[in-house]
C-alpha cells in the first residue's frame, strides 16, 4: 500500500491548494507480435501508478494499483459500508451469470502502512483488454481499515505466488501457462509524465531501456516455502551517498523492488545515517513538526543515492539514482523521496522513486529480478516552479479582472 500519502497529507494541511487530482486516459492496450501485453498506467502525481482490468464474464473495468510487494487481487463488494465511506464507489458484484463463484474462505490482509482489508474469496475470470481472461482468485472486500489511501478501485499484487489461487499460482503464471504470454514475467516502466507509464506482461518494452545490453539479472532469495511468504526479494551488498558508505551490518541485508511503495524506504538505523550524511554539507528540514518527511530547498542538487546489488553472474552492479529523481516536487514543495522503515526482516524498499530510474523486470521462471536504466527523464524543479508562480499570477488577474467587472456592474445597477 501507499504510505508516501500520509506525506501528501502533511503537505497539504500546510498548504492548502496542494491537491491529487486524477486524469482519465483513454485506454489502449497494445499486443504485439510477441505475445506482450502493454497496459498503460495513470501517474498520481508521482505518488501512486493505476491501470485498468477487466472482472468477470461480463469483463467489468477495474482500476487498480499494480503491487509487485504482495500476492492478492482485491476489489470492494457491494457488502462494504466501510468501503464506500472510504471513497470506493465502483465495486464488484459476484453471482453466477458473470462465472463468479464466492467461497467460504473468509481473508483479512494487512499492510506495511497499516491498513487491511478482509472479505471472502471469489473465483472469477479475469484479464487484459486484449489478452484474454484466465480464472483468478478474488478477494470481495467487505471490510476495510485505513485503506482510504489508494485512489483506485482495488489492488492487484503481483508476487511470486498467489496462495489462494489452486496450487498457488499467481495471475501471471495463469496467462503464461494458457499461452497469453510467451515469457513467464513482467515489467515496469515508470515515467514522471502522467500518462507515459506502463506494466507489461510477457517481456519488457526496449524502447523504455536506455541500453537493452545493459540489463542485468539478480536472483531471488528463496524462502523454500512456495507459497504468499515469499517475495521478490534480493541481497544488497552496499549503499552509498555520494562519496559516503553507509555503514550496514556485517549479516545480509535484504532488499525488495516494490511498485506498491511510493518512495524509497530503509530500515530506521540506516535512515538517521542518511539523513545525517546529507545534513553534513546540506540544509534539510521535515517537512511538518514531528514527521521524519524532510523537505530541500527547490534546484539543490543532493548527491547520487547509489545501491550495489550482485547479479546472476556473480558480477556486482551500482544503481545509482540522481537526486532529480528521488527529490520530489509537489507543488513547489521539494521533498526528499526517501523514508524510514520499521520492518526488520528487508532492510530496503525500492519502491516508485527507485523504478521511475529503471525499468524492473520480474521473471516466475528464473526467480530473477532485472534492472536496467530507464530513460524516463525528471522535470526541471525551477521550470516547475516558474510555471506554478505563473499560474498563481494568471488566476490572480483573472480573480482581479472578475472583481472589477462586479464593481461595475454594482455601479453601473446603482446609477439608475
């Protein structure tokens, strides 16, 4: 789930006209002669990515939030009171002319951010426009707590196993294994711009890789338990700021990719060497009193945030993300995208912040996780911040041009 939003929140009770407004976008998918499913997603504002699916027979659209940290595809019945107070208005309907079959599996599901969602299992086909359907697990919320959060109709998670499907499945085995795709995978392509991202199933987008012979793979710390346990989760050998290493623990430290997390989280030990790192020659601030969301002063160009991970080969590999991409402006305000985490078996997030610099491709039949550098670019923070003062300038004469024509108007009433 999302937990940059109660950042969003912060901000906005300090700033008042900072608002997330979703953008409709006319859907396509595209299939191409690969077997590859292209679907576009919907950027929140850089804080949440949405694409669109299709449920039951009748292949009723859904947005959801494509999560590669967890396992379950969820939806709000229309048994949910909470759901709608929560702000889900478009929920879905399971009986037996759409070929959905509920069952007595009752499910409660919590996350990092600390909401959850509980209901029953559906069985019930579903799918990509333009792909075709497979029969899938389905959770029908019927309760929710501190869910508000997302701001799509559901959430589907794209872990390595799905334990409430037959056999543990997950949904992009199923397309695999009906011969939907020709690769067992998916990938992510993030862009800053609202409406360049996109979640492929089947392979990955080469025109979004700045160099397709630059992809390397990184395997996946297997937990033998086959099962939703298990996550897409790898060794981190070190990290750096700049020129400074952080200081980790001597045993493993454990990282996963996660679409489902906006920001870049580390574990609190490591945060605080962070924060004191950048405090050495920069001058940061939080954001809002008794938060540990720091903020930057527009245009300061933080030092490269830079991850060594070990690939298939045995080979180690420097991530390294530029401070134009994990500094975030939101509405001129200039937020650092990296935040504390309590969990203590991983150690890092890398969540939206970290995938907006490549592109991540998850692969079920090699229980790999490839990266390769993205050629999303980040907007220029001063141009974004001239553009907001001219807006600010525009309204207000547009706000003073409407005064002036009442007052006269007043005046003109007032003559006769």
């Amino acid at each position: 789930m999302r937990f940059a939003y109660l950042l969003l929140a912060l901000i906005v009770l300090q700033y008042s006209y900072c608002n997330i407004v979703k953008i409709p976008i006319k859907k396509k998918i595209i299939v191409d002669n690969e077997n590859q499913a292209i679907d576009p997603l919907v950027n929140f504002n850089n804080f949440m990515y949405a694409g669109e699916i299709e449920v039951g027979k009748n292949k009723q659209k859904f947005s959801v939030d494509f999560d590669s940290g967890s396992n379950l595809l969820w939806l709000t019945s229309k048994n949910c009171p909470t759901c709608r107070q929560a702000g889900y208005n478009n929920y879905y309907d399971c009986n037996t002319s759409d070929e959905c079959e509920i069952t007595n599996n009752y499910t409660q599901v919590a996350y990092g951010d600390g909401s959850s969602v509980g209901g029953f299992i559906a069985n019930v086909p579903v799918g990509i426009d333009g792909l075709g359907q497979v029969i899938n697990s389905l959770l029908l919320v019927q309760e929710t707590k501190n869910s508000d959060n997302l701001k799509s109709d559901g959430l589907m998670g794209l872990g390595i196993y799905d334990s409430s499907n037959k056999d543990n499945v997950s949904f992009v085995s199923k397309l695999y294994q009906q011969g939907l795709i020709d690769k067992e995978e998916f990938s992510f392509y993030l862009d800053f711009d609202q409406n360049g991202s996109e979640l492929v199933f089947g392979g990955f987008d080469e025109t979004k890789v700045a160099d397709p012979s630059q992809v390397f793979y990184h395997p996946v710390l297997l937990n033998g338990q086959q099962n939703s346990s298990q996550r897409w989760v790898f060794s981190l050998k070190s990290v750096s700021i700049g020129e400074d290493n952080m200081e980790l623990q001597k045993e493993a430290n454990f990282a996963i990719v996660d679409s489902g997390t906006s920001l870049i989280a580390i574990r609190n030990d490591y945060f605080s060497d962070f924060i004191g790192i950048l405090r050495q020659n920069f001058e940061i601030s939080t954001i809002y009193a008794g938060t540990r969301f720091y903020r930057v002063q527009c245009g300061t160009k933080l030092p490269d945030l830079t991850f060594t991970i070990t690939d298939s080969q045995g080979v180690d590999r420097n991530y390294s993300i530029p401070s134009e991409f994990y500094v975030i402006n939101v509405s001129g305000i200039c937020v650092i995208g990296v935040q504390p985490l309590m969990e203590m078996d991983i150690q890092f997030i890398l969540g939206d912040v970290f995938m907006r610099r490549f592109v991540s491709i998850f692969s079920y039949q090699d229980k790999t996780v490839g990266l390769a550098q993205s050629v999303s670019t980040p907007p220029n923070s001063n141009q974004y911040i001239k553009e907001q003062n001219n807006l600010i300038i525009r309204l207000t004469l547009i706000s003073a041009a409407i005064i002036i024509v009442f007052g006269l108007l007043y005046k003109f009433k007032n003559s006769f």
